[in-house]
C-alpha cells in the first residue's frame, strides 16, 4: 500500500527517490503471486528502466540511477505511474486474495484502541 500510495501521490519518480522504492521486491513478489497480467507486466516494466532488472534497496543509489536515466526513460516511468495508478482495482483484489490465503494471520477486532 506504501509503494502504490506514494506513486498516486507523485509518481513513481518519488517512489523510487524515496525509501518506499526498496519496497520494490516485494511489490513485484506480491504482483507475480496475487496480481493481474496487466499489474505484473507493469511492475516488471518499472522495474526493467533499472540495470539488471533490480531496484537497488539503497535509497542514494536508486537516486543516482533515476537521475541518470535517459529522457526517454523518465517518459516511460511518467507513463508507468498512470497506468500503475489506473490498477487500483487490480491491487484491492489481489491485497483481498492475499488476506484469503494468509487469513489465519490476521487478527480483526471490532472498535479502536
């Protein structure tokens, strides 16, 4: 949720120049395992404008290399954010998917604190 909230809110560009870019792995682990075609393909394409198809998990290093990217390439990550933020229904189901799977390691209590 981190990882697709900080796209909505600017992008991938802050994504991966934030610390929520080392989410990276798990958000391509969770798309591979509970995700849509369209969510996987998305996510291996962000994660395919990195060398070696790896998001490094080092925040000044995943810097040095979106600084470094080509202009096409920064187009191509513009582009990946709206159709990453167009696969919110996609996400919820596979977030629902996940819980369905893992439900025994929830715990739901009903009122707050």
């Amino acid at each position: 949720m981190y990882f697709f909230g900080d796209t909505h809110n600017g992008g991938l560009h802050q994504t991966m120049t934030n610390s929520t870019g080392e989410l990276s792995d798990v958000v391509v682990e969770f798309a591979d395992k509970y995700g849509t075609p369209e969510l996987r393909q998305v996510m291996w394409e962000i994660v395919g404008l990195f060398p070696d198809r790896h998001v490094p998990s080092d925040r000044e290093e995943r810097e040095q290399i979106v600084d470094a990217m080509a202009d096409a390439d920064h187009l191509r990550m513009d582009h990946l954010s709206s159709q990453l933020c167009g696969l919110d229904a996609e996400m919820r189901a596979g977030l629902l998917a996940l819980l369905k799977e893992h439900q025994s390691s929830f715990t739901l209590t009903s009122g707050y604190g």
